[in-house]
C-alpha cells in the first residue's frame, strides 16, 4: 500500500504525493534534470551528493534498473523527484523496479507531484533547499523547516565525503553488447599510466580511459603530489565532483603541483573548476545551474557545435581571467564558460561529461588532447 510523502520548499511551497522510496526524510538542494533516460545513472552519479533531483521526464522508471549501469558503488543523490512511476519496468537487461530499488538503497523518493510547476519555480526562482518526507506520519511543518534549516551547498566540500579512500586500479572497459564483444578495444598492454584524482568520479569516464590504452590508478581526493607521482604517471586527471571547488584547497594546491612539473592534466566539471582556480580564476554559484543531456557547447577554434551531458551548479566566472588561461568552449544555452585550456603548460578542462552515461557522446573526442599530451611528453 503507498504511503504519502510530501516535499517542502525553502520558500513555504508545499508539494504533496506518494512516496515511492524509503520512508523517513531526507533534505538538500532541490534541482531539476532534462534528460529523457538515463535515471540509474544520474541517482549514482556522486556529482548529485546532497541534492534532490527532480526529473522533469514524467514517466521514470520503465526500464527497471541493472547494477551495471550504476556509476557508483550505489545511490548519490539526497532524493528524487518524479510525476509517473510505471507499473510495468520493461527491459531484457532489468534486475529490478525502479521502486524496489530505492527502498533497498534507503533513498527517500516522492511520485504523483507537478515536476512542470516545480521546474517553473526552480527555474524562476533558482535552486532552492528542500525537504521530501515520507512514511505514514509525514508533517508539513515539520518538513519546511528542515528544508529552510539546509545552509546549501555553496562553502561546502563534498569531494572528500565522496572519494574513495585508499588508491585501486581500474581495468574494465566499456559495456559492449555480447555479439559485440569481439569488437572491443585491445587492453592487454596500456600505453599510459594515468593517475585519476576521485573527486566523485563516474565509472564511464574510468571505462574511457581503459579504452583509450591508459593505466588508470584512482587515488583519494586528498592525496599529496608525492603520493602521486610516486605511481610515475604520464598524466593527472581531475574527475567530476559535488559541492563547491572553492573550500577544495588540498585539490587546488594539487593542481598548482602537477602544472608546475608539466604533467599533462586534464579536468572535467569539479576538475575544471579546481584547474580554473589553480590558474588564478574564480568560480561562481549559478542560479539553478546545467543538469541535462541536451546542452549544446560550441568549440570555439572551429566554431562546431556538441550536445553535450551536463551536471553542475557553479561555474567559472570570465571576469578577470588569467593571461594564462585560454576559453575553449561555450554554452549556447547561457553563454557560460565551457572549456579551458593553460596557454603554457599541457592542461585542459571541460565543463559537461564528455564521457556522457547518460547523453550523447558528441564530446568524446575531448579526451584526445589530453591521450596526445601524453604521447608527446613520452618522446
């Protein structure tokens, strides 16, 4: 039998529904996603730490939920948001429902709401802290008031309650289709020795690496330079992350540490963001940030357009942008900052998630500077 559940705003907003998770509460920023597909792989995505997300999609749910797909050891965001849970999960690949797994992850969820008003509001009046709580006593009350006692996330470092703690090796490629198999990459003998910063690093991206012929060692979020090159990397990759790069100071120093020794560096989303500050620039908290698999990003060198995977709330800010630092890429949705690149040392960054999971894969190619900065500093 359903229970009820409700979801309070910070601003007094009142939303009421089903619960299709856990029942307790949960609390965090309340944020919206446009993607059609893709659920399993955004709850596990630990960029979404400490935020509910809304699906703005009405029906969620109907292709189940396989443990391969999940880009994390389990469920990252704080709660979900949905209007439609099917009753029917449909697909050759599922292991479960969407509910069933909710409640064995402890995930606080609510259904039957209108995410079209909600994303209105969010959109409007920018990102907001909010409160779901569900179970058979749910009080309003009680509900808005711990969504307005949420600080949010601005000051807040949430890479290092996500990172892993202790280093491990990384040798799965991407999922391939059994009939496919043959078709794979040969990982038999990697070129590159990589040294993967976890910041909150989506598994896909991992996988890339794989295939692109790297070694991939992940290390915790605040391991030291020694630490690192101890492992003799020809490259540092600064993975995606939640919460604010600002207070990630061991991370920002760690940035600094490996440009000064030439090391080819590449960032995605936290990662950009942290090399952006290493190189003297800031980041600012956006409005209701990008969180969607249909942004289109522009290349500035050949003005050729990508549509892109996106999932961040802060941004790096153009004004009064380091000599050193070159702008790559923009939004076309908003005009904010995509891409960086250091004019003196090997190190790029990227915004969005090239490595998609879910989303196109238009921006794949981005991975190649940073594969071919490594083949030149080997010569």
């Amino acid at each position: 039998m359903s229970q009820p559940a409700v979801l309070a705003l910070e601003d007094g907003t009142i939303f009421r529904g089903l619960s299709i998770g856990a029942p307790g509460t949960t609390v965090g920023e309340v944020v919206f996603n446009t993607a059609m597909t893709g659920y399993q792989e955004i709850l596990t995505d630990p960029s979404y730490c400490r935020q509910i997300v809304t699906l703005t999609y009405p029906h969620i749910g109907n292709t189940g939920v396989t443990r391969e797909d999940e880009e994390s050891a389990g469920i990252q965001a704080a709660g979900l948001i949905i209007r439609d849970l099917p009753l029917l999960a449909s697909n050759f690949r599922a292991e479960q429902g969407l509910s069933d797994y909710l409640i064995d992850s402890d995930t606080v969820a609510i259904a039957d709401i209108d995410t079209r008003k909600l994303t209105r509001i969010l959109r409007d009046g920018g990102a907001q802290s909010g409160c779901i709580m569900a179970g058979s006593a749910v009080d309003e009350m009680q509900a808005l008031e711990q969504a307005r006692a949420f600080a949010g996330l601005k000051g807040m470092d949430l890479a290092k309650v996500v990172t892993t703690s202790e280093p491990y090796e990384w040798t799965e490629g991407a999922w391939q289709l059994p009939a496919t198999a043959g078709d794979a990459p040969d990982r038999s003998a990697p070129a590159y020795s990589v040294v993967a910063l976890d910041f909150g690093v989506k598994r896909n991206i991992l996988r890339i690496l794989v295939d692109l012929g790297c070694k991939v060692t992940v290390m915790p979020a605040q391991s030291t330079i020694d630490e690192v090159m101890a492992q003799a990397p020809d490259g540092v990759f600064f993975s995606n992350g939640p919460g604010d790069p600002e207070p990630c100071e061991y991370a920002i120093t760690l940035a600094r540490e490996v440009m000064d020794r030439a090391i080819p560096l590449f960032g995605i989303c936290l990662g950009h963001q942290i090399l952006a500050l290493a190189s003297g620039a800031r980041t600012e908290k956006m409005k209701f940030g990008h969180h969607g698999a249909n942004h289109p990003v522009q290349n500035l060198s050949d003005q050729t357009v990508m549509v892109t995977s996106q999932n961040h709330g802060f941004t790096v800010s153009e004004q009064d942008l380091p000599d050193t630092l070159e702008v790559t890429h923009r939004s076309l949705f908003d005009g904010t900052l995509q891409g960086i690149a250091r004019k003196d040392v090997p190190a790029y960054s990227f915004q969005g998630h090239p490595e998609a999971s879910p989303g196109p894969h238009d921006a794949a190619n981005l991975f190649q500077p940073f594969i071919a900065a490594m083949e030149q500093t080997k010569k």
